[in-house]
C-alpha cells in the first residue's frame, strides 16, 4: 500500500471493512451480477470501460463537487445511494445549498 500511494496524486490506499472480500464475497454482498462481458478478465473490463469514458473533450476535476463517498452496507439500495448522490452532486454544481440528503 505504501508504493501504491507514493504512485497516486488522486487516491489513497488503506484497509477498510473490503480489502480482504475476495470476488464470491462481494457478489454475496451485493447480489452482484457481472456486467456485459462476464467471464473477461479485469483488466479487459476496465480498459472496456474506459475506452468507453472517453469522450475527446476537456477533462474536468469534479472531486470538489462529488458529494462524499457513503457506506450502504448490505441493504441492496445501491440505486438509490447513487441518485441521491447524484443530486447532492447537482445543487454543488449549480451553486445551490450543499445538501447530505443520505
């Protein structure tokens, strides 16, 4: 973990309640199913994913305007902590009050 933060300016690697889930633990958690391209590598989904992220225009930064990051646990409300989110993200955006609606 140590050189993984001396690498990143973006992120910071610790251990948390996750980091020893191996794959059939998170898919126990979440009920996950896997997206399109099951049974791919990875690495081939994430580079699938960000080919798929480029857009060609100007990057932005939006950590100063993401609202923080929240633990659902397990209770399989993962679309409503991301539209919630997704609101706070929009007042911060428009300059409106900064709201922890979750």
């Amino acid at each position: 973990m140590a050189n993984l933060n001396a690498q990143s300016h973006t992120s910071t690697y610790g251990i948390n309640q996750f980091s020893d889930f191996l794959d059939e633990d998170n898919k126990k958690l979440l009920n996950a199913k896997l997206p399109i391209g099951e049974g791919a590598s990875k690495t081939e989904l994430a580079a699938k994913v960000t080919s798929n992220m480029r857009t060609g225009g100007t990057p932005a930064n939006w950590r100063s305007k993401a609202s923080s990051i929240k633990d659902q646990g397990s209770c399989g409300s993962c679309w409503a902590f991301t539209t919630v989110g997704l609101y706070e993200t929009l007042m911060k955006v428009k300059g409106k009050q900064e709201y922890d609606l979750s």
